[in-house]
C-alpha cells in the first residue's frame, strides 16, 4: 500500500485491489478513515476535525494525481 502522502500525525495511502469509489485512507494513531478523491468527503470512519482539514487542503491540490495513482493500483485489465 503506497504512501503518497505523510502529514503531521498521519499519512494518506491508495490501497491497491480496493473497492470503488476511488478514495484514499486516512490514518493516524487513533483513526481511519475513507476519503472520496472526487469529493473529498468523508466515506467511514473517523477522524480529528485538524487531520481531515490538512488532508483534504493537501488532496484538493492533487486530484488529478490522486486518480492517476488510484487507477495505476486498482484498474484492472
């Protein structure tokens, strides 16, 4: 499981084989949770108010990227 992004206290992975829609996990210490890369919306679990605003201000710059690296890791032929 790729980490594209580590932050203060948590880090942003793709997952490869994993489900749609497309989103990243968010994980820290104490929390995991879901997020839509088109959306940017919590899909499950939990999280700090401070994690999910730094995550999604840093995957609101890379949408585009985030895709990419979704659809690398999980279209399947």
């Amino acid at each position: 499981m790729p980490t594209v992004h580590r932050c203060d206290g948590f880090r942003i992975d793709i997952r490869s084989r994993d489900h749609n829609p497309p989103h990243f996990h968010m994980i820290g210490p104490d929390f995991h949770a879901l997020v839509s890369i088109r959306t940017l919306e919590v899909l499950e679990g939990t999280y700090t108010r401070k994690a999910l605003a730094e995550a999604v201000a840093w995957a609101g710059q890379r949408t585009d990227a985030l895709m990419s690296e979704w659809r690398r890791l999980n279209e399947r032929d």
